[in-house]
C-alpha cells in the first residue's frame, strides 16, 4: 500500500466505506471486486488485527455530537439539518473529542485516519454557520487585530439579521456589513481547524514505530478546502457526475492541489461514468463511488499497474501549451464562479487537444507558456505582479472575461496591465493580452462542440503559432490526450470519450515534443499491448493506434 522512495501515503485511494452491520470478509472482498482501496471502518465497529494495517479510520470531523454543540446560524438555530449539526470551528469539546479519536485509531493499529466532511460548517455558505458565541468571540478578536485595539466591539448578528431582513433577494458578503472580513476569516477557520487535526494525528505517530496518515473526505470544492487538503496524505473530492463534460479542468486542478498525493473524485450523480473515469486516471485521479460499477476495477487496476512502471501522471511532468492559472482568491471573492471558469477552460482547452495544467502561482508557468485567466476577477497583488512580470518579458496572456484585482482585504484595486481585447493588447513589455467573453456552462454531461470553440481556436493558433501543435489525433473516436514526460521518456495517455472501442485512430506528436521517438509501445485498460512504429507526419511523427476500449498509453521510451 505504501511506496518506499517515493511520497509518504498511499500508493492508491479510492476509499470503499465498510456498510454498517457488514463483515468485514465482505468488506473486503466487495472492495476487492471493486478494485478500490483502503477500507473505511468506523472506530466503533472492530476489524480483524490483519486488516487494521490497510484500513483506514472513519472519523465524523464536521459534525457535532449534540445539537447543544453544534454552531449556530444567523437565524439563532443549530447550524445544519435536524440529526446532523454542524460541528463548531472554535469549540474546546469537539476538538479534544476529535483527538481523543485520533489517537484512539492509532492505537488500535489502523494505517490512518479519514477525516468525514470536515468542511461541513463552511459549506452551510455565509449565513449558515459562523454565529455561535464561540465563532463571535474569535471573530471580534479578528477585526481587532485587523482594525487595531481602538476598534469597538459590535453585535456582528444583529447586523447580520438586520441585513437579512432588508434583502430583497439572496445574500452576500457584498451585502453583509462587515462581510467581506467575515467571509475571509471563516475561510481560514478550516484551514486552522485541520492543522489542528492533522498535528494531533502527527504527534500520535511521532511517538510510535509506524506510520499514520490522515486523509479527509470534503463536502464541497472550494478555496477554503483546497487549501486545507494541503496539510494532508490524501483527499477525496465531490464531483457531480451528471454536469461534467470529460471532468479535464477539475481533475486537473485537484491534481495540481494534491502534487504527488493521492488524490480521489467522488462521483455523484448520474453521468458518463466510463469517460470521467478515464480522463480522471489520466490526470492521476482516482473515481471512487457508493455503489459498485463493472467497468471501474479493470481501468483501476491498469492505472495502479501504469504508477507502479512509473508511468503514473501523478509522478511525472505535465507538457504544457498553455496553463491554467487557479487564483484562490478569485475563487474566494467571486462565490465559486472562478473555479467553475477554470473548469470550463479545461474542458475547452482538452476538446481543442491542448495541453493546459493548471497551475497554482503564475511562478509556476514556464517560461514561453500562454497563461490563461479564466474568470480571474479578482487576482491577489502577488498574482497580479507576476502576471505583469510575464508581460514584460514579452509573455502571452489570455483572459476568459474580463480580468480584475483586489487589495489584500479583497477590496477591488487597479489593474496595472491592460485588460486585452479579441484582437489582442500589447502590454508595456512587449506581451501580448487577449481577452474572450467567459465560457458559458455546457449542456450536462455533453461533450464540447467544436463548432462553439472556433473563437478559441483562433486565438490559441496566434498565442502558439502554427504547426507547433503538441498532440492531436484523427478518427470517428473522440479522444482525450494528455502528454508526460518522465525522464527521458515521453507517455500520451489517452482516453476514449465515446461508447465503444476505437477502430484507427491516428494519434500525432509534434516533433518539438517527440523528439527522435521513432518506436514505441501502446498498453490499454482493456489488454492492448503492442509495440507499434510512429512514422514522419510533416511537423509530428504519427501512428494508428490499437484497437482499444477506455483508457491506454503510449510509452515513447529515449
């Protein structure tokens, strides 16, 4: 389960939960057909000492025990439904109860703990959690450290009430005196919460010969998880199945969150189950799901064996055409509309068959690489620096909506770089800025329509010139194509977005990416292995691919 030489964590996670009242045998084995791991018990319901090693404890992080501990919302009442209270950020009881079960799953000799909807206050949204006395005091203390000692103690839910009362219509922090403090610090509350968790975790494993890892199952995506699933060995994300098209921009984004961590997508929902669990392996995500799926073991299976080569995206290097910039703080400030830019982006970009990670700091794209803004509204001063340092080396930037920044407490602030146009700005620097209408939202579950991404196309062919394509592919198959490099080795994974096998689908790769590749060898989820010749296509080297179902790789060993 674990790798030696490599991250500290498991070499897979795709959590399968132990039904209350099951044997664990059963357990055990449903998982194994399911091809998922570790084993998710409850600390209250034993397993055999043989299966403590690989299982993981279930530990209710984001629910309180009793209704007289649960926070409170704006409206005075327990913070969520009636028999499942949102536990309090600041409560003494809940966090010694939490560590005490921490500790208890060490000692018991289970290989971690898994942390359940620890964001479950945060994602009541802002008037849902957040007001019981215990959040109002540290609240207070916030804007006094923010404000300076001078500043006067205020009854922060009265106003809230007083707020709510006035709306016409839904409320936010733009509405809410003192909400734009408010919703930033409850932010951080989370944060400050799971390094709280996660040292009592560590202490616990300090003291002892073994390791402990600690995993959390969210909620939701936002950037207040995203930046705690940090702190962690492993995290399991909801998506909704039913409204992604291929999942590329969000597996994306959690792949660039998690680094070489394991990582894992609950699916919920109706959806192209095949597809997304596909183009998540790609990304070196996970799918776990509630109910077992025929097609899901095999495709596991390939993927942990492809990691075991080394051939796993998670512990390789993205090739990027462009990158995706993930701002936390847009993502903060515009109520999630950031990320879901993000997600489209990457869907767009992926049907276009281009490579675009995504990147958390604009650091973190090379040099020569378009930096894409999609939804970027509100860039943080650092972002907004780097942005105008990559203009002025003569960088290219293309903004999906149009570009903006805040000061450090999220208030709007000039942008000191133009906000491009269709046709493209050019920068002090010499960079070229380029602006397009933001992507509007996909029918659900359809995949993108070419004919919408022309707009698109267009400008990537003048941020990236002509013929200098990294991968594209010709067939009646739709195809998903993401480019590694380990080494000296170059890997196209690839992944089938329709129903069916592939019959001759002609896969390309630039020979600026190729190189003298000249041979190499396709594997496939579905029992493809064969070594095949990659032929001169003017500006690629190309090669028909095996038949294939699902998921496969192309090794272009140097």
């Amino acid at each position: 389960m674990y790798r030696r030489g490599r991250v500290a964590g498991p070499a897979a996670f795709a959590p399968y939960r132990l039904p209350a009242g099951a044997l664990p045998e059963e357990g055990v084995r449903a998982a194994l057909e399911a091809g998922a791991e570790p084993l998710l018990a409850s600390l209250d319901d034993p397993l055999p000492a043989p299966l403590l090693a690989q299982a993981f404890a279930s530990i209710p992080a984001g629910h309180a025990a009793a209704p007289d501990e649960a926070c409170r919302g704006a409206d005075g009442s327990p913070a969520g439904v009636p028999g499942a209270p949102r536990a309090c950020y600041h409560s003494e009881r809940h966090r010694a109860r939490l560590e005490a079960a921490i500790r208890r799953a060490y000692e018991a000799g289970y290989a971690g703990v898994c942390l359940e909807l620890p964001d479950a206050p945060l994602a009541l949204g802002i008037l849902g959690a957040g007001f019981c006395a215990d959040c109002q005091r540290a609240f207070a203390r916030e804007l006094a450290r923010e404000y300076g000692d001078h500043f006067q103690p205020l009854d922060f839910l009265a106003l809230a009430r007083e707020a709510l009362a006035s709306s016409s219509g839904a409320l936010g922090h733009q509405q809410l005196p003192f909400g734009r403090e408010f919703w930033r610090v409850r932010s951080a509350w989370l944060d400050r919460a799971m390094v709280a968790w996660v040292r009592a975790a560590r202490d616990a494993a300090r003291a002892g010969p073994r390791p402990f890892q600690v995993a959390a199952r969210f909620e939701a995506v936002g950037p207040a998880q995203l930046r705690a699933a940090r702190l962690l060995d492993a995290a399991v994300f909801p998506v909704t199945a039913g409204v992604q098209a291929t999942g590329a921009g969000l597996f994306r984004l959690l792949r660039a969150v998690m680094g070489r961590r394991p990582c894992a997508a609950e699916l919920r929902g109706e959806g192209p189950l095949a597809r997304l669990a596909g183009v998540a392996a790609s990304s070196g995500v996970e799918v776990a799901l509630a109910e077992p799926s025929a097609s899901l073991p095999a495709l596991r299976r390939f993927a942990r064996a492809a990691a075991a080569r080394d051939r796993g995206p998670a512990l390789a290097e993205p090739l990027a055409e462009v990158a995706v910039l993930y701002s936390p703080e847009s993502d903060l400030w515009t109520g999630g509309e950031h990320r879901a830019q993000v997600e489209r982006a990457g869907d767009a970009l992926a049907g276009l068959q281009v490579q675009a990670p995504v990147v958390l700091r604009v650091a973190e794209a090379r040099p020569g690489v378009a930096l894409v803004l999609a939804g970027a509204s509100a860039l943080s001063p650092l972002e907004v620096q780097e942005v105008r340092r990559r203009l002025d080396a003569g960088g290219g930037v293309l903004c999906l909506g149009e570009p903006g920044a805040v000061d450090e407490a999220g208030r709007p602030a000039p942008l000191p770089f133009p906000a491009g146009k269709p046709a493209g700005v050019k920068a002090t620097g010499g960079g070229l800025v380029v602006r397009l209408p933001p992507l509007p939202a996909p029918r659900p579950g359809a995949l993108p329509d070419p004919h919408g991404l022309e707009e698109l196309a267009r400008t990537l062919q003048a941020l990236l010139g002509r013929g200098r394509r990294a991968a594209s592919s010709a067939g009646r198959s739709p195809l998903h194509v993401a480019l590694y490099r380990q080494k000296d080795r170059l890997d196209a994974h690839v992944v089938s977005l329709a129903d069916g096998p592939v019959l001759g689908a002609t896969l390309f790769v630039g020979l600026q990416v190729a190189g003298d590749f000249r041979r190499g060898r396709f594997k496939s989820s579905s029992g493809a292995d064969e070594r095949i010749p990659m032929n001169p296509s003017g500006y690629a080297i190309s090669t028909v691919l095996p038949t294939f179902e699902g998921y496969g790789i192309l090794s272009l060993p140097g």
